[in-house]
C-alpha cells in the first residue's frame, strides 16, 4: 500500500470543538436536531423541526451551517451518527446535548471532515476513548485533540469529496433497490399467509368454507395456566435482570413467525418463583402490545428455561386440536389482524390484554388439513428465507463497500493528485504557523 501522500493533522489544528452560535441571533428561529433526525452512517440530517432560539438558547447544543455532528454517546456513536448540517433555517441549529461539533476552519472541507468521521477507523479509535458507566459511555472532548487526519490540498479535498459522493449515490441507488426487494418478499410471505389460512393454497381450498373460527381460549390445553401472560409490576422489574440463567422472553423477542434471539436472563431462584408463567419449547409466544396484533411465534427447541414479560402471552395448545405451528401461523395472517382489530385499544400503544387475547378468534381446518397448510406455508418459506437471506448479505456487502471506498479516499488512492495543487507541506507549515489548536470554549474546560 502507497504511503499517504499528505500531511497529517490534528482535527483540533483544523476545527473548533463545541463552539455555539458566533452572533446574537435576536429571537429568531433555528433549526431543531434531536438525536433521531441523524441518519447513522450516511452524514444526513432530517431537518423536520422549527423552535425559537430563545427556547434552545440553554440546555441544548448550538451549532451552525457547515458545522459537523458527532453522536458521542453509545450506542448511536458505534452506529456511525454523524451528520453535516446544512439547510439550516436562519444558517442556526440546536439539538441534543449528545453531539460534540466540529466547526471546520479554512483550509478543511466541512463535507471532507464529515466523511472522514463517518470511517469504521475512526468509531474504533473513540469506543477506546469512551467513558461513563454502563449504557452511558460518552467520547470525551479531548479525543479529538488526538485524533489526526489526512489533509490534502483544499481542490484535491473537493474532488476526493466529489469522488466519495458520486460513488455513494449509486451505491445508495443499489441498496434502495435491495430494500424494496426487502418489502417485496414480506409482502409475500403476508399474501402467502392470507391464502393459507381462507382456504385458498394447498389441497384444503374446497373446504375452507367449512371451517369454523374457534376461540384461541378453546384451543388451549385443558390445563391451569395453559394461556397466560407475564408477571407485571415488582414480580419482575430490569433491576432482577442478572448476566445468566433462564431466559424472559420479551416482546423483542417475538417477531412475526419467528423467535428473535435477544436475551434477557434472571436468577434460578426468582425464576422458581414464577413458574406460573414458564415457557417450554413449542409454546406459542404472542405479543400483546404493538403496531401489529396479534404477533406470534413458536418457542424455540433450544430456548431452554423461561418465563414470558409482561404483555408477552404464552399459550400451551392442546396438540390433539391445533397444530401449533399451524395457530403461529394463523395468529400472523392478515385475516385473522384484520377480524381482531375491533379489540385492539389504546392510543400511540396499540394492545390486547390477556381476556382479549383469548377471545382471538383463527380458522380451523382438521389436523389433516393443518398437516398440509403448513407444510406448504414452510415450503415456501424457505425459498423466500434464502432470498431474504441473499439480499441481507447483499445489504451488508454496500455497507463494506462504503467503508472501503472511505478508507481508498483517505489513502490518496480514490482520485489522481494535481501537480497544480498547492504543496501539502506548504499548506501545514501556513496552518501551523497562523492557528492555534481551535478548541471551543466548552471543550478547553472540560478538557483542563
């Protein structure tokens, strides 16, 4: 690999840490970035919020246009929350308290400084930096009076930006497409579901006219506790949460026919206390709060001793009734959501409550006609597992390449050098001479 062919600086030589607004600006109003309008990984900013600069003069971060965003906290630091505000009403922002900003000083590129940030090489370097307890892990300021960067002749930094940018938008291009191929395979796995459970797939469709739709409740064991939800209130609270032991299974952990593996533990000897709310394998896990109702999944064969959370339901089906892949299924259909839909309440958080679970009511083809469904609903399955899964890699092979073409960028290797380019040498040895280490205000006292 060529030797980097220009000189190498500290980002505070090149830019002022957490500077605020450079002028009084008399009430008027700014543009308003919370945490969330920052895209991870790609520099953009949604700018969707107005406030008055009065309302944001304290308690906010301030920033300007061509200032750079620099999510400081975990985890929205480790996923690449770096943002160039641009379009900013007034030229003026505030935000979270949770970005440092970089103020880039001639002769640096904002956009250059941006793209520099938003490296896999860079997010290492500040997770080494990070501190704070648990879940609250923060990038100091004085990470960036070590952090150093390539600085190329101002004309070669815009070309090398060009260069970056133009290669993203295809790339972008590419992985839109990707996405909506995402949507399109969701979209038939829901049709798929639909024609399964209203007779219309398989060798059951003559007779799907003939089931009857029987209550979930009835379709349960005949067996205390054969449907029941998770402890509420200080019966299990995050704080009993311990590193091992039996699982809870929480509503993340229910996704549409399928178990996502994200784990939760408690202790052997609480977990001995609420054996009322045990899962075994091959229960069926129904999510009771959500966009989406019912929600369900089977629980895995190796999921090994659990109890479910709080508006987590666990039904135990009778076997000599319902298949109970047959019920996950059903539970996901959109015939079923759809007939259901008169008992969901609540505002903003969308829920059944166990009465209403049980009165949930699915199609019931014999145990024969069930047998079939679902081993044609898995065939097919299948097929759009692997296309699902191809375009997943696909997905994350972008994001490596976005990476790769960040680290060719910054290499020199993305775009020829112009011999008519200032020399680098001349251009540090003039930074050096006439900046000082521009080091906000805010970022010398924290960092003394």
């Amino acid at each position: 690999m060529p030797a980097n062919p220009w000189p190498v600086v500290r980002i505070t030589e090149v830019a002022r840490l957490n500077a605020r607004w450079d002028a009084d600006v008399d009430g008027r109003p700014v543009s308003f970035v919370p945490m969330a309008d920052v895209e991870a990984g790609t520099g953009r900013i949604v700018l969707s919020s107005i406030r008055s600069s009065e309302s944001v003069r304290k308690g906010f971060t301030q920033f300007q246009e061509g200032d750079v965003l620099f999510a400081k906290i975990t985890p929205c630091m480790e996923n690449g929350k770096v943002g160039l505000a641009a379009g900013l009403v007034n030229g003026l922002g505030a935000g979270s308290t949770e970005f440092h900003v970089l103020r880039p000083q001639a002769p640096l590129d904002p956009r250059f400084l941006m793209h520099y940030l938003l490296q896999d090489q860079v997010r290492r370097e500040a997770r080494a930096w990070m501190r704070g307890a648990a879940g609250q892990l923060r990038v100091p300021p004085e990470f960036f009076g070590h952090l150093c960067m390539p600085l190329p002749p101002v004309p070669e930094q815009r070309r090398i930006v060009a260069e970056i940018e133009s290669q993203f938008t295809r790339l972008d291009a590419a992985v839109a497409a990707l996405q909506r191929s995402q949507k399109q395979v969701a979209k038939c796995r829901a049709s798929i579901l639909a024609a399964a459970v209203t007779g219309r797939f398989g060798r059951s469709q003559r007779q799907s006219k003939e089931w009857p739709w029987v209550p979930i409740a009835d379709l349960a064991e005949r067996s205390p506790n054969a449907i029941t939800d998770g402890p509420f209130g200080s019966n299990l609270k995050t704080s009993h949460y311990v590193g091992e032991g039996p699982r809870v299974v929480r509503l993340q952990n229910i996704g549409e026919c399928r178990f996502v593996d994200e784990r939760a533990c408690i202790s052997d000897e609480h977990f001995a206390r609420l054996q009322k709310h045990r899962v075994i394998a091959g229960d069926v896990l129904i999510a009771a709060l959500g966009n989406e109702l019912p929600r369900a999944c089977l629980a895995p064969d190796d999921l090994g001793p659990a109890i479910v959370k709080a508006d987590c339901i666990r039904l135990r089906p009778s076997a000599d009734r319902v298949s109970a892949r047959y019920l996950c299924y059903a539970l996901n259909s959109f015939p079923v959501r759809s007939a259901t839909r008169k008992l969901v309440h609540g505002v903003g958080r969308p829920r059944l409550n166990l009465s209403e679970i049980k009165s949930v009511q699915v199609p019931l083809p014999s145990m024969t006609e069930q047998a079939d469904i679902v081993a044609a609903i898995e065939d097919w399955f299948s097929l759009l597992d692997k296309s699902e899964s191809l375009i997943q890699s696909s997905i994350q092979r972008a994001a490596r390449l976005r990476q790769a073409i960040l680290k060719r960028a910054f290499e020199g290797r993305l775009v020829p050098q112009d011999p008519n380019d200032e020399p680098a040498e001349i251009l540090l040895q003039r930074i050096r001479a006439n900046h000082r280490p521009a080091l906000g205000r805010k970022a010398a006292t924290e960092g003394k």
